[in-house]
C-alpha cells in the first residue's frame, strides 16, 4: 500500500505525536522553516509544508508532505540500519501513521469489539493459523477475517510490519482496545503486574526447572500466559477463560505468537475430563488438571460481591486445588476480599480467606500500589502468592508486603525490590515486609483472628533508625528555647528509657470489648447546616480550614436525622483520610459529618460524673483517657496504616494502642493536657496577631488610617 494513499490529514498536536517530539518542536520547526523567513535568509532548505485545510486556529496538513518534509531529520542518538542510513522522523512518523489508522478505522466501524476480532484474525492467518486445519480453528476465526474489509487487512498488514511480526501488532491491537473504545481495556492485566509475577515464577523456584508446566485460570487475552511465554518448550501451557468472546481473541493471539499448542478451554472443570481433539503435527490431546504454576486474574466485577459463593478468593481456592506439590499460585484479588471483618454472620468471603488459612495456603499477601490498574482507579488490588505444601520453616506463617509504600520509595523498578525480599524471605524496611503468625500464642498478633490482613493494616513498627530519648530530650530543649516562660513546666517533664517491653492492643478488639464505641459520622443536607444551633464537625474543621461552631444545624433540622451521632465531653475525633487526625472533644454536643468519626471511653462519663459528685479526682481507675488515646491514635506507627486507590484511609480497627499502666496513662494525660493548654494560648496570641494585622491592612487599603513606626515611645494614640 503505497504511502498517501488515504491522504490523512494530520493536525499540529498529531504531528507532535506521530513523530515522538512535543509540541513546542513543531511550532519551532514551523516558525524557523516558514516559506518567508529562508526567503529573507537566502536559505535553499525546502521550507515546513503549509497547512491544505482546516482553519487559522486549527490547520490541517497533508501527512505525507510532513513524512517527506521529517525524511530530512535525522533522528538524535539513535541506531543507524543496516545500510548505514541514519533513522528518521519522518520514518517514526510513517510508522505512528499506520497505528493511528487503526484507531481512525474506530469511527467508520459499528463496534469496536468486531474491529479487534477482524483485525486479530487477519494477523493470527497470516501467521500460524495457515497451517492448521480449517475445522481445529475456532468457528469465528475464519469468518473473522472473511468479514475483514480489504483496508482492515491493509491496516493489519501495515502494523505487523511496523511491529516486527504478527505477535506484536496483536500486542498493540490489544493494548489500543481503551482508544478503540472496547471493554476489553478493563479486565486487561496491567503490565507491572505481569512483570511482577514474572518475577517471582523464578524467584520462588516454582517454575523454574525444564519441565515447569503452567495453568492460567481467567486467561482473558493472555497478558499473563504470554508474560510467562519463556517457559514455552520447556512444559505444558493451558488456559482457561469462560467467556467465548476473549477466548476466541486468546487463540488468535497466541496463534499470532506461534504459541498454538496452547490449549484453551471454557471451565476449570474441563481440565479434568480430557476429550478428544488434535491438531495438525501435534497428535492426542494432553489435558493438565495440575501444573507447576498456576495464575489468575479474575475478571473486574462492579461493585462488591461480599456475599457471592463465586467472589474472587473461590479462584484462590481453584488455584491451590490445581497446584503440584511444591508449586505456587498467583492470584491477582481485590483488596476489600482481603478487609472484610469477621463478623456474627460469615460471608462467603470472610470464608474462603479462613479456609486458605485453615489450608495453609497462604504464602504471601502482597499488597500491589495504587492505581495499578489505569481503568480502575478507584479500586485497589493484591496479589496472592500461594502453596500446595509449605516447607517446614514455612508452616504457619505468611510473608507480608507491602508494595505499594515500597513503589512511593523506589519508583518504577518496585517489582524487582518484591521479588528480590520474596526471594530473601527479608525486607531491608521493616515497614515494607514481615512474617506474620497464622495462629499465634497467647498476647500475641493472629492473622486468623478476623480482622484486615491487608499488609498497610498489619504492618507497624516502630520508627527505624530513631533514638525516641535524644529526640524527645532535643524537642523539649528547642520549646524551652522558644518559651522560656514555660522553663519551670518543661524542666519538670520527666523522659526516661523504658526497659520493660511494651504490648500493643487493637483498637478493633477494644470494640469488640466494649471498652470504646466508634461512633460513625452522618451525611446531612449542606441546606440545613447553617451559623445556628448544634455544632457541626467535619473535614473542615478537622483540617483546620473552619473553627469548631463555625457552622451549625437548628434542633428542629437535627431531628430529621435520627441516627446522626452527638458528642459526649471527652470524645476522641477523628479523621483517617491521608493520615490520622484527631483532636478531643472538650465540651461534648457536636454533630459529627461523615467521613469524621469519634471514638468514646466507656468508662469515662463514669468517671467524670464520680469526680464532679465527690469535688476531687477519683483514683487512677480508667485504663485510656481523652488526650492520650487521641495522641497515641496518631502516632506515626498509625499514620502509615492507609489503604485506597483514591483516597488513603486508615482503618480505625486496625489502629493500635500501647499497653499502660494505668498510672502511667494518668501521668500521660496530665502531661498532654497541660501541653494542649499551653498551645491554645499560642493560638490565642497568634489570633491577636493576625487580627491586629487584619485591621490594619483593612484601614490602610480603604484609606482610613494612615501608619508610622515609632522610634520613640510617645503618648498612645
């Protein structure tokens, strides 16, 4: 097909894109090379072709007079061919140009999902589907590309020559699917994923001898079977995908790859129930019901389906059941299966995840980085690594990581760090990495115990590399520096080392207790807060943008929301959005705005009403008390509890609190509470400040005052 054939027209922003250069290089080119500035010049360089249509704002070019116009533009640092000729723009831009007129193809076409199937059979013929026998293809093979129309196969043709061969034009084919506009963009498995289980099919040793033989359950179009496509020759690959549709596409690809041995079947099931079928050179079937490795990312469902028998972890389970001895599985899982609490009533998936553990199936729960997945970004996602057997060192014990905080720290190259800490058994950040217990001993933290075992959840340590003694000691000193009025308050503020070991509590099992109460906060109309009535606390004034009372709701409003919560007088705030926020609660009455949350202390109104009947204070009888747990709930070791794609929340149950003496938190609580009251008379001087400073910026601007500074005290004004 010669060159301008369909004589595209191209924009300024296509030929930024097509030749692989920003924008601002076109309009240089086009300012530098105009017609009129070499005539001034004298310059005999052939000048930026001149737009044919379009309009001033938005002119249109003939591509192939800018193909001709970029052959005369060498391309910088590049390879030269083989004849020595140095690559070109204009040879970038043919090659973009062939692409884009798969996607132009889009608009003249009534369905994406056909243009992909046409295309893909055209490409999957043209490479190893001609040697096979008509009635072994897929039934929509052949029709597939007898309803190619000839610029289709042009079109296909073009891209496999652009690509190198008919394996990687369908790669692109496919990964132009969200451009095409087809849903097929959405169940597609993001590369680093891929990359990752690539990873560690060798750094976990399964797989990793000549005969490895491979399962991959929810095949899809194959990004993970063709990921682990250097095992082809040394085992046996199978796939399984139930929908018809991706299964015919999953054939043609891999026939595109030459990688046609590879059965494909429609359910797990008919991986046990061998049937007859050959094919040409490859003689009686072979069926695998157990491999060494087996993978899956089952397709993305809508909304949650907490209750369904079939949810996600069913697949987990149907990978360890396929699993030789000594192999392992990956499946790819939302991380909401992986959240869910155990409550009064088991759901299916609060099931499924306690038979993994009963199994000890479990060999790691790897916690994958945000936005994985470009077309479901408001869904998080991890990867379980499972095992049929576990060795001894390895019973009862699963490796957590966290990789989505080892990604913030080292970029793209995260999924070399996992696989190498997999591979290890050891994290160089403890944050990042640990074993944890399926069944621990008595105190001790449990991963069966029902609660979140998504690592951001489990992972806490303390502070690496920080002496807390040196730190708290210079922090005192440099507020002594800065309120010396406060020398005889800070000098009495004992810190010493602690030589005792410190247990940690869940504040999900003080729920379950009953020694706190989570009180959730409410949605109410923006039409019925207001500047009168009760209290209103929300982000706002959890970030500080609004003062507490700055907006109210009027009791008859209230009434409207029964299950609105108000706060009691030493009701801990709070807000778990990018972090932990809290503040308490000292007058009680607010209503609290999702997404704030309060935690209550049981005890505590006891407390207060036993203080104010007796007029002393009561003995140490209270095991938390306001300021401390509001303190202790954001300490750092908290903070980096977050989860969510979009927004990083972290879960109040899974937050944890020291375990104190009760005098020690008494001591604490003295101490915090003071150090509070010191900071809202910092505040209500800073206020001052910036009133007094508001004033007479105000007065200056509207030309009512007039001001001087003084060199001399004088009489006041």
């Amino acid at each position: 097909m010669s060159e301008g054939q369909h004589g595209e027209r191209v924009t300024l922003g296509e030929i930024k894109q097509l030749a692989g250069v920003g924008r601002p290089t076109v309009s240089n080119w086009r300012r530098r090379f105009a017609q009129d500035v070499l005539e001034a010049a004298n310059d005999k360089r052939p000048a930026f072709p001149g737009p044919v249509a379009g309009t001033e704002g938005k002119p249109l070019f003939d591509a192939e007079e800018i193909a001709r116009w970029l052959d005369r533009r060498p391309l910088p640092d590049t390879d030269t061919e083989r004849d020595g000729v140095p690559l070109t723009y204009g040879e970038r831009f043919r090659q973009e140009l062939k692409v884009r007129r798969l996607v132009a193809l889009r608009h003249e076409t009534r369905s994406a999902d056909r243009l992909i199937a046409q295309v893909l059979a055209v490409l999957a013929m043209d490479a190893e589907g001609e040697a096979w026998v008509p009635e072994y293809l897929p039934p929509t093979l052949l029709p597939d590309r007898a309803a190619a129309t000839a610029l289709v196969r042009d079109v296909a043709r073009d891209l496999a020559e652009v690509r190198g061969g008919q394996g990687a034009a369908a790669d692109e084919v496919l990964n132009l699917a969200g451009r095409l506009e087809s849903d097929l963009a959405m169940d597609a498995t993001p590369q680093p994923v891929v990359d990752l289980v690539s990873h560690l099919v060798g750094s976990l040793g399964g797989g990793t001898d000549e005969q490895a033989s491979v399962i991959n359950l929810c095949a899809g179009t194959g990004e993970l079977l063709l990921g682990l496509r250097d095992l082809d020759g040394h085992g046996d690959l199978v796939a399984v995908e139930a929908d018809a549709f991706r299964r015919t596409l999953l054939i043609s690809r891999l026939l595109c790859h030459w990688m046609g041995h590879v059965d494909v079947f429609a359910s797990p099931s008919d991986l046990d129930a061998p049937q007859e079928r050959g094919r040409p050179g490859i003689g009686a079937p072979y069926r695998l019901s157990h491999a060494d490795v087996v993978v899956a990312d089952p397709p993305y469902a809508s909304g949650e389906r907490d209750r369904d028998e079939d949810g996600p972890l069913g697949w987990a389970l149907e990978a360890v059941r396929r699993l030789n001895p000594q192999g392992r599985g990956y499946v790819v899982v939302p991380s909401w299966t992986l959240t869910r609490p155990r409550t009064g009533e088991s759901t299916p998936t609060v099931r499924m995840r306690e038979e993994l553990f009963e199994r000890d199936a479990l060999a790691a729960v790897i916690q994958l980085p945000r936005r994985i997945h470009p077309f479901r970004t408001g869904a998080e996602h991890a990867l379980l690594v499972l095992r049929r057997d576990a060795s001894p060192e390895d019973r009862g014990r699963v490796l957590l990581v966290d990789a989505d905080r080892i990604a913030r720290r080292v970029g793209a190259d995260w999924t070399r760090h996992v696989a190498e800490i997999m591979r290890t058994r050891t994290s160089p950040v403890a944050e990042e990495a640990r074993y944890g217990a399926v069944q621990a001993g008595a105190g001790a933290e449990s991963l069966a115990d029902g609660r979140s075992v998504l690592p951001a959840h489990r992972l806490a340590s303390p502070e690496q590399g920080l002496d807390h003694l040196a730190a708290t000691r210079e922090a005192r000193q440099n507020a002594f520096d800065v309120l010396p009025e406060l020398k005889e308050w800070l000098g009495g503020l004992g810190v010493r080392k602690r030589s005792d070991a410190v247990r940690h509590i869940k504040v999900g099992d003080q729920l379950k207790a009953g020694s706190l109460k989570l009180l959730t906060g409410y949605r109410i109309r923006e039409s019925d807060i207001g500047d009168a009535g009760v209290p209103v606390v929300g982000r706002e004034e959890m970030l500080g943008a609004l003062p507490i009372g700055g907006r109210r709701i009027l009791p008859e409003h209230l009434a409207a929301y029964s299950k609105a919560t108000v706060t009691d007088r030493g009701d801990v705030l709070l807000l778990t959005e990018h972090g932990v926020r809290t503040r308490v609660d000292d007058a009680g009455g607010c209503v609290l705005l999702a997404p704030v949350q309060g935690l209550r202390i049981a005890a505590y109104r006891a407390h207060l009403n036993e203080r104010a009947k007796s007029g002393t204070q009561p003995s140490e009888s209270l095991w938390m008390r306001p300021q401390a747990l509001a303190h202790l709930l954001a300490a750092p070791r908290n903070q980096r509890r977050g989860s969510g794609s979009l927004v990083r929340r972290v879960s109040v149950q899974d937050t944890d609190l020291p375990q104190l003496p009760r005098d020690e938190i008494a001591d604490l609580e003295a101490i915090l509470a003071e150090a509070e009251r010191h900071r809202a008379e910092v505040r209500r001087q800073l206020a001052a400040l910036d009133t007094l400073a508001e004033r007479l910026a105000a007065g200056v601007a509207d030309g009512d005052l007039r001001l001087r500074k003084r060199s001399d005290p004088g009489p006041r004004a």
